[in-house]
C-alpha cells in the first residue's frame, strides 16, 4: 500500500478545539490524553504521563524541542494541563503531565457548546429540486 496513507497510529484532534487553542496545542493535548488514559501513573489523586522534549520530538517528528516546549507552555497557561516531578532522582527534571479536566469543561463552558461542538445541523442543504 502506498506509504502515505495510515498504516501508523494516527494522530487525531477535533478541528473545533485546534481552533480554539491551536492546532499544536490541539494535538499535544489529544496525546497526552491517549497516554493519560493507558493509567499507569497515579499520583496525588491524578494519571500522569511523563517525558522530556527530546522525548516528545520522537511522538511529533514534524516540529522542533522549541514547537514542542512553546505549545506545552501554552497548554500550561491556558489551565488545560498541570505539571509536576515525581522522579526517584532530584537530579531529574523531567516533567510529569496531566490534563485538568474540569479546567477543559470550564474553558468548553465559556465558549458555549454550541461553539464548540460542529454538528452540521444548520448547514445549508444542496439539492437538485
């Protein structure tokens, strides 16, 4: 088959939220769910996913550790993700993910949901007639 079409795991993101936050951001946010939801950190009543930029450059090829780090920071500030350091070594400064949950349900609730979440309800309809 022809090495352009998906037989990798794709990355997904609702083109709804990309608007809202950005399309990296979008993505970043997506990811650090999927791995969230794998719950293998549970920390401080949370699931946490962790890595380094470098590491994140291997799951997002296409940007460079400055795309990466600028969009982390954005989700940071925006209160979609929280940060942490639950290394065994102090020496070890790799950071430590999870998304606030209901810091996305506040944010969804501002935009209105009718906002956020296309339907294609009132789109206009074409018909031959």
């Amino acid at each position: 088959m022809n090495n352009l079409l998906i037989d990798e795991n794709p990355l997904i993101v609702l083109p709804s939220l990309a608007k809202k936050i950005g399309l990296n951001e979008a993505i970043i946010l997506q990811q650090i769910h999927f791995w969230i939801n794998k719950k293998k950190n549970y920390r401080d009543g949370n699931y946490w996913v962790y890595n380094t930029y470098n590491g994140w450059s291997k799951q997002f090829p296409f940007w460079s550790v400055s795309t990466i780090r600028r969009s982390l920071k954005n989700l940071e500030k925006m209160g979609l993700i929280v940060t942490a350091n639950y290394n065994k070594d102090l020496y070890d400064k790799t950071k430590w993910y999870s998304i606030d949950y209901d810091g996305l349900v506040n944010l969804t609730r501002r935009w209105g949901q009718n906002d956020l979440f296309w339907s294609g309800q009132n789109d206009p309809t074409y018909t031959i007639d």
